[in-house]
C-alpha cells in the first residue's frame, strides 16, 4: 500500500524495491492518491479538529477511498 501524500517515502523507489525483492505472483502494490503515510485521508489528517470528530463519529471515513474494501479482499483470498 502506497500513499500519495507521504513525506516520509519516495512510493515510486519503494514501489520498485517491492517488485525486485518480493516474488511477482504474491505481491499487490495498491496505490491510494488521498492517503497519508498512515492510510488515512490528506484532508483529515491536515486538520486535528476534523481527524478527532472523524475518529470519534466515523472512524472508517479515516481510511483513503477503497483501503478498507482492498483489506478486506485481500484477508478473504488468504
């Protein structure tokens, strides 16, 4: 899982370690151009007061679009 709002990694250099060092048939590189590097939305994570009434009223709204449903895929195919 890559975000497009991480500061802390260059997702195109982690992207291409993945593939070199983990065996192609297992891998899933998922990208999530909202997300921050925790996963959870950019515009959430930007303002403390919206990431606490978020986290207290709607906790799976925290989540950049579509990471929750790909969790859930992925577990269900193990």
């Amino acid at each position: 899982m890559l975000a497009g709002h991480d500061v802390n990694v260059d997702v195109t250099e982690t992207e291409a370690v993945y593939r070199r060092l983990l065996s192609a048939p297992g891998l899933r590189v998922a990208h999530y151009p909202d997300a921050t590097h925790a996963l959870v939305r950019h515009a959430v994570e930007r303002s403390s007061l919206l990431l606490t009434l978020t986290a207290v009223c709607a906790p799976r709204a925290l989540f950049a679009e579509g990471f929750l449903a790909d969790q859930r895929e992925f577990l269900a195919s193990l």
